[in-house]
C-alpha cells in the first residue's frame, strides 16, 4: 500500500479518529472529513494526492501521523 492509499484509509478508521481527537479541546468525535482536514493541515498540502510526489510531505505524513498513531494505538491495546 503506498502512502497517498494510507492517507485515504486512514480518515474512515475509528481507531485513527479517536486519536485525533487527542489533538482537540472541543470535540470529543472526529468526522471522516475532520480527519481529512487534519492530514492536510499536518502534511502541508492542499490534496493527499500531493503525497505521491511531494517528499516532505510524505516525510510529514510518516514522522507526525503514522508512526505516532501506531505508536498510541499499539500501546492502548497493551494497555487493555
């Protein structure tokens, strides 16, 4: 699966959602369109398209959403 896939995904997971709202002080849910914005905001680009040739981006996209949410979703299930 290629990143610009994952971006895609990664919005309409609850798992993912949950974790973004760890992110917020006012909302206590996240919508698939919320998360949509949040990737945009964290990667700096306009469409996750971008991701399939925008380097920093994709760098973005690993270091500040990926790897941290694997991380946060690995260690709730530890914790369980």
């Amino acid at each position: 699966m290629d990143t610009v896939q994952l971006a895609a995904m990664l919005p309409r997971n609850v798992v993912f959602r949950e974790w973004v709202t760890t992110f917020t002080t006012d909302a206590d849910t996240v919508t698939e369109d919320q998360a949509v914005r949040f990737v945009r905001i964290v990667c700096d680009i306009e469409s996750r398209r971008e991701l399939a040739t925008n380097q920093e981006a994709e760098r973005r996209f690993h270091a500040l959403l990926r790897r941290p949410f694997v991380a946060w979703r690995d260690e709730r299930r530890r914790t369980r």
